[in-house]
C-alpha cells in the first residue's frame, strides 16, 4: 500500500458538516462559517510516552486521542466540527494497524458529526499521532479560563482519578473490583460536550478539561482569572470502589492524575442550580468541591482537609520538558 | 526551562490578525471570520526524513517548514493568516534550538503577517514538526486542482529543480556556480503567496504547489479534473547555471526534485496574458510548460521531447509509505 492509497482508505465517502467547502484532495481543506466563532487547538501522541501498544488497542489509541482534542473544544464550549490527523509512521507498525487508529478517530468522531477534512503521512522512527480540531461556538460565548470571579463556586464532572486507576490495573496483572469500568476510563473516556453545550449561554462559567490532573488545571483558572481557590478534598468525586486502591495512589491520581477529561470550572453561587440542571439533564454527574477567593499578589489552590489548614496544592502535571 | 516557560518565550505579545477573539492561552485559539472561506492544512517534518541538523540550521527548519504549509495556501489562493505549531522535542535538542526553530518561523510567518496561535510540546525520540496553517479566500474562490479544461496552459512560476541543486551542493564539497543562490533555495524557499493572491478572481485556474515535484503535481491537476497533459521538456525553467549538473540529475531534479514551493496552474489559452501581467506585477517568472488535452480513459502526463513522440512522466514523488 502506497502513500496515496493509505489516503483513500481513510478518506470519508461525504460530509457531516454542511460547512465543508472541500474536504480531503487538494492542498488544503475549505469551510464556511460566517456566524459563529471558530475555535481549534492541536495536541500530539507519541508511542511510548503517551500511549503503548502493549496497553492499549490501535483503535483505542486513535479512539483516546480524538477524544483528547474534543474534550479541548468542550472545554471552550465549542462544537466539534472537524479534525486533521497527521501521522508519523514507524515501519514496525503495519498499514493495517494505523487503519484501526484511524478506525478508533472515527468512531468517536462520527458520535460527534465530525469530518476528517486533512492530514499527512509522513515516515520516522517512532509513532507521531498529531491531531488539529476544530469547532464551532457562539459569537463571543467561548468559555474561558479566565472566566472565574471570587465568590464563585468550582466544580467537577463526573469522578477522577478513574483513568489513572484504569491504567494500574491494565499494568498490574492482581484482581480488582470494576476492573472493566476503570480499563473503559483509561481507554475510551468520553468527552464532556453534551454537558458544555448544554451550559445556558447567558450563565457565565470558567472551563477547563481535565487532562493533565485538576491541580494542574486549577491552577490554571486560578492564574488565568487572577484569583485562588480551595477545593474540599472530601468532596472531591470519586468511583465508590476507587478506595480499593492504596491512599497515596488514590490522592495521587484524583489530583495529578490526568486524562479523565472530566470538566472542571466555576460559576456565581446563584447559578449553580442552573449547571445542576444542565448536568440531571445530560445524566451526568456534577460535584461542586471548592470555592474561589482573591488573595492579594497570589492565585494558589488549595486543599481543605476539613482541619482548618489550608495545605497549597502544588502543580505537579506531567511535564514534557523537564 | 519547563514546558510552561519555554510556552512563554515563543508566545507573541500581540496579534496582527484582527480576526484572533483568543490565541495561546486557554484550552484552544477562537477567532472569527464572517465573510470570507477558511482554509486549512496540515504538513509534518521529521528530524531524518524532511531535514538534517547537519545540513540545515534550526532557524531555517522552522522557516523552510512554515513556507512548505504557506505554499499549500498559496495553492488554494488563500491569504495566511494563522498556524499552529505541534512539536515533539527529544532530548538531543536544546531548548535554544528549539526556539530557533521557532524564530524562524516567526520570521517568514511576520512577514505574512501570521500569528501563531496554538500548538503543544511534548516529549519523544525524534524531532516531528507538525505544522497547522489557517488562511482566508474569498467566498467559492478558492483554485482548486480540479479547474484544469482542455485547451487550458500549464504553468509555472520561477525555476526548477534549485532545491534539490542545493541540497546537493551543501551535501558535496565541490566548488558550484551560483553556490549561493542554490542552498539559499534549499534552505528559504519563497512562497508563490503574493502571485497566487494576484490571480483576478474572475480568472478561472488550476493550481498546485510544486512541494514533491511538478511529474506528481501535475498528475494530481490531471486525475482531479479528468484530463491529459503535456509538458514541453525545452520549456521547463531552471536556473541559467543549471546546465553544470549532469543531465541526469538536471532531469530528476526539474521533475521530480520537490520543496521549490514554485506553483504549477492551468489557465485558458484566452486569459493567459492576465496570468502573464499579475507575474510582472510582482515580479515573478511565469513560464508557459505545456498543454491540456482531453483523453478517453486517461489522465496522463506526458513529456514532449520536440520529437513528435510524447513520453509518459510517470509520477515518482518522494512516498512515505514504500
């Protein structure tokens, strides 16, 4: 199979999206959008440190990856749109193989209406998986990072620390309680779209995705917005077996622990019903675990561990330059 | 350095495009374009395959990579206006390396009056640039490939084949004419954006950037609109010091030597004199190559020699997947 026959067999018989001008076959892909914002980000997979074939399936790994970028869109409260998927690819994988990673993109892609619009294919040592989404949102209605105000209240969708937990338990061949609920965390989480999309425009909420753990994306509304924040960490959602695991691992994974690509965010207090609503209304769980306050000259997050004491919640997210 | 300062040091501290609502900064960039199409491309350069540290600085892998994604807008006719840079960072890079890659993509990106506006660093084995562009054409004015009618011209812009002559001049220590100007095509390549944008809209073309070769351009302008053509081998433009080269080498280079990012069209014989002032306007080599024709069955390139017979031009682009 050469270059350009790989391409057809990826190539999508048509479009979703009735704003695809031209999609895959030329120099560059067209579309039309001329009411709403257009939102895109980019986030890269590389074998060995992102992803390994001996943990996860081909169509997996292509399944998480999408995901991962949705789940950025969702956090910008954008709807997906498209995706370009450039790949560098290794001889000691097999067309087929990258097909199934292309299998997994679509599948999650096709839940989403989206269309693989472009990309490139392209030789190298190891597996480069590079994905550029894009999505659409609401003139002036993207929900930032900078969106938290003091007095609002943090909260979390659904439960955290699972990915991590499903990861362990596919390296650690000793038995486990929901084994398969937390292996289907780790490998085909579910990005929070519905729950984004559902969020009332008029209400005004700061977003992040959880991909790198909450301290780290706490962090970054808190410095974002120029405030603080403590979170409760009582409150904090976890799987109701999720204490089967050591404590060190459980406070480990719950709070540096990425790639949950849960929601965390904040809103005013007087519009919590309201996010409540919205999540009864996507079936999805909604915890609020902390508050936000301005600290003159520091945006911090912290732990209440209920003693009075506020402990500092250092960032500790993976760091690729270290 | 870590990740989140190194972010910093590549970030801009303003954008040019007025069309940015939100670049670096949050869970992916917003911006917004109400009358005009949007095209998209993606293109990725890995360390080995496209460049060589020993032949090709840091600053000029950056430049030459984002000139390779311009030419793909310049082939669509697209004015640029974003990109977005993924790179995977192994650990025989510096991060001062790093950054001058960055800077040379920042110097031909300004020049465009581009802004960068997302992207993500991770952690690998090899150096994979992977390069997101974003541009603006007119309403259904993008050129596409499939435009080519029997009759039509072929074109092509500036000379052939200097890319490769100078990859082979930096890689040979021999003494060469016009050194200079050949590894200076190697390594800053000049996109056709400024001809391409010329182009009046109510002229009808056909357009690809010769990026692997105008045999494999060519033969993409063919299938996608159904015809033939022919190229005349005395027409094809190279370099007035060219002929020092062997004539093997002359002949693989003009063909089939690719990163010239010169374009390659089609235009009716009738507006072939616009075609002709726009290259005079700014200043570039325009050159008539050849012919299109319709054939039964067939979309072929041919080569004529001057001898009545054509020769088929079989493509041979660099491919990936072999």
């Amino acid at each position: 199979m050469d270059e350009f026959q790989f391409i057809n067999t990826i190539k999508q018989n048509y479009y979703r999206q009735s704003s695809v001008v031209k999609g895959i076959g030329d120099d560059a892909a067209v579309f039309r959008q001329n009411t709403k914002d257009i939102v895109t980000a980019v986030d890269t997979f590389v074998e060995g440190v992102h992803f390994r074939k001996d943990t996860m399936s081909a169509y997996d790994i292509g399944f998480r990856a999408l995901v991962a970028n949705i789940s950025d869109l969702a956090a910008m409260g954008a709807q997906p749109a498209f995706y370009l998927v450039s790949i560098v690819f290794p001889s000691h994988w097999s067309p087929q193989e990258v097909q199934h990673i292309f299998q997994g993109m679509k599948a999650i892609g096709r839940s989403y209406n989206m269309d693989l619009i472009g990309g490139d294919t392209v030789s190298g040592n190891e597996l480069v998986l590079t994905i550029t989404v894009i999505g659409y949102v609401e003139k002036a209605q993207a929900r930032y990072r900078h969106h938290a105000r003091a007095g609002d209240i943090v909260f979390v969708t659904g439960t955290l620390g699972d990915s991590q937990a499903g990861y362990h338990i596919i390296t650690n061949q000793k038995k486990y309680k929901d084994a398969a609920y937390y292996t289907e965390r780790h490998r085909r989480p579910v990005p929070r779209v519905d729950f984004a999309l559902g969020i009332p425009r008029t209400v005004r909420v700061a977003l992040n995705d959880v991909s790198d753990g909450i301290a780290n994306e706490a962090a970054e509304i808190a410095t974002a917005s120029d405030v603080s924040m403590q979170l409760f960490d009582e409150a904090i959602p976890v799987h109701e077996s999720f204490h089967q695991f050591s404590k060190s691992k459980q406070y480990q994974w719950k709070y540096f622990g990425g790639e949950d690509f849960e929601l965390i965010g904040t809103v005013a207090a007087t519009n919590w019903d309201i996010l409540v609503d919205t999540a009864k209304r996507v079936n999805l769980q909604l915890t609020q675990i902390g508050k936000v306050f301005y600290e003159p000259e520091y945006n911090h997050v912290y732990i209440n561990k209920g003693n009075q004491q506020l402990e500092r919640l250092l960032q500790k997210g993976y760091n690729h330059l270290k």
